[in-house]
C-alpha cells in the first residue's frame, strides 16, 4: 500500500526560514503588535530571607580550609597533583552504595 503523493494538497510552508529571519523575528520581540517598543516595568521587589539563610551567610565557622584548597588548586595547575581515576572511582561507588 502507498499514499499517492500527487492528489494531496501542498499547502503550509513552502521554505523554511532564515537564520536572519529567525533572529530578525527574536530581536523585535520587544516591541508590541503595533511595533510599538513594550513598556517596561520599574517596579522592584522586596524580598525578605529566611532566618536559615541569613545564618548561612553569615556563617563564619571556616568549614573550608581556603589555603588547602589553593594549594591543591596551585598543583593541578602545575600538574603536580597526580589525578588516579581509579581511586577517585572506587570512593564514589563506596560513597554511592554506602547506607
């Protein structure tokens, strides 16, 4: 069985668009139906942070070892730091599969 092509109408696009037309289309967007540019709001926001949030910013117990941290930076960058990615696959999957 097969459809005969021929009978049906051609209809809808007949050529597909531009990259140009495309980005024509996307760069008017801001304008209104009557091409008009759109206005634009002023209004701001208030917006208010939680307790736990305002804690976490101002935490200051230094989980972080920041020198430690560019030191390893400091020897992945000279290549200094030799990278094993068997270990680091092995403790991932021990993490993974740890209950």
């Amino acid at each position: 069985m097969s459809i005969d092509s021929s009978s049906l109408p051609l209809a809808g696009i007949t050529t597909p668009a531009t990259g140009h037309d495309i980005r024509t289309r996307a760069a008017g967007q801001h304008e209104n139906v009557a091409g008009q540019p759109r206005a634009t709001s002023t209004n701001k926001s208030d917006v208010t942070l939680s307790r736990l949030t305002n804690m976490i910013r101002s935490d200051d117990s230094q989980d972080i070892d920041y020198a430690r941290v560019a030191r390893i930076r400091t020897a992945l960058q000279a290549g200094e730091l030799p990278v094993e990615p068997e270990k680091i696959a092995n403790a991932l999957l021990r993490d993974i599969f740890q209950f």
